[in-house]
C-alpha cells in the first residue's frame, strides 16, 4: 500500500495512504460527477489538503483519470470476466447482471460513473469525455471480437451484425445505469434483464 508525505503549513508533514485516499475520491466522483465534485469535497472525504492532492494527483482531472482507472480495476471486473462465458448469450446476461451488482451496491453510489462524468461540459471535461469514450471503445471492442467469434461458431445466427449487437448490448446498460442512478430498484432493473433476453438472437 503506496503512501505519500503531505505537506503542511506547521508542523511534521503528514503521511497519508495513497490507495485509500484515492478509493475516497472515487467515491465522490461517482457519486456526484466530475463537474458536481468540487475540491472541497475531494479535500474533505480524502481527509487531506488542496496542496497535498496536488502533490499526490496532480489536479482534479488527473485524479479522476486515476480514479477512474481504479473504478475500471475495482467495479468492472465483471465486464472482463463476461467474455469468458461459453455462449453470446450467456455474455450479454452476465453482462447485465454484472452492472445490476455495480450499480445497485449498497457500499457504492447508485448508476455509472462513466455514464454520469461523460455528460459533463465545459473545456476541462472535453478530456474526461475522450478518455471515457476512449476506454468504453476498447470494451467494446473486446465484445464485438466475442460475439465475432460466437458467430463463427454458430452460437448466433448468420443476419446478426456483432458490432450491431454490441450497441444495442450497450444502449440497454447505459440505459440500466441512468435508470439506477434516477432511483430505479434492482426488481425493476432485473425485469429489463429478463426482457432483454427474451429478445436476445438465437442460432
């Protein structure tokens, strides 16, 4: 566990831990969006100062590209872990159930993060936007490859498009994140999981 030397204005500087204090600004940040947080909430819930965010981060952008590389470690393992399930189907379903888990954890903030922080406007946000763009592209990606490959193996039938599917996929759970984050329960969430399946493409 990575600690850091604050510095301070009297006194012996103040040792903090790097990993906890950025676990608290993820926190934040998902809770209130990029531009919604504001340094004195980042400062307060990491228990440090302005200086020593600073000295430890960088700015405020550069704390959220490191939070948000911790939230992509931390809450979406499960995306990765979906690629490996042995039909489409059953993807695209852990896919979902995976988010339902994320986004209706009582330990974390309702929603998305990077559906929450990509809304955001303003000339400092512009390199929020690409990252998170940037990031949810590979994910895609890495989906369209697999559904690609569930194709060829026959597991979805020949008129199905996987990168067609792949936004679709993608539409429903962006659409399952604001609809957490707007107070929707985890029953009504798993009916739109139910749903979705049934619609799904069969061989």
């Amino acid at each position: 566990m990575e600690t850091t030397t604050a510095p301070s204005t009297k006194g012996r500087p103040r040792e903090f831990c790097v990993d906890q204090a950025l676990g608290k600004a993820l926190a934040v940040f998902w809770a209130k969006g990029y531009e919604g947080a504001s340094m004195a909430d980042l400062t307060e819930a990491m228990g440090i100062t302005k200086p020593s965010l600073y000295a430890a981060f960088g700015n405020k952008e550069a704390l959220f590209h490191k939070a948000l590389d911790l939230y992509e470690a931390e809450k979406l393992a499960y995306t990765r872990e979906a690629l490996q399930e042995p039909t489409a189907r059953a993807v695209a379903e852990y896919f979902m159930r995976g988010a339902i888990d994320a986004q209706m954890s009582k330990c974390d903030p309702k929603g998305c993060l990077g559906v929450i922080s990509a809304t955001a406007c303003g000339a400092e946000a512009e390199s929020i936007k690409a990252d998170i763009i940037t990031r949810r592209a590979s994910s895609q990606a890495a989906l369209v490859e697999r559904f690609r490959q569930a194709k060829r193996d026959g597991d979805l039938p020949d008129h199905v498009d996987p990168e067609n599917l792949t936004l679709y996929l993608y539409a429903i759970l962006q659409g399952m994140a604001v609809q957490a984050g707007s107070g929707a329960t985890r029953a009504e969430l798993e009916r739109v999981v139910e749903t979705s399946l049934m619609m799904w493409p069969g061989a």
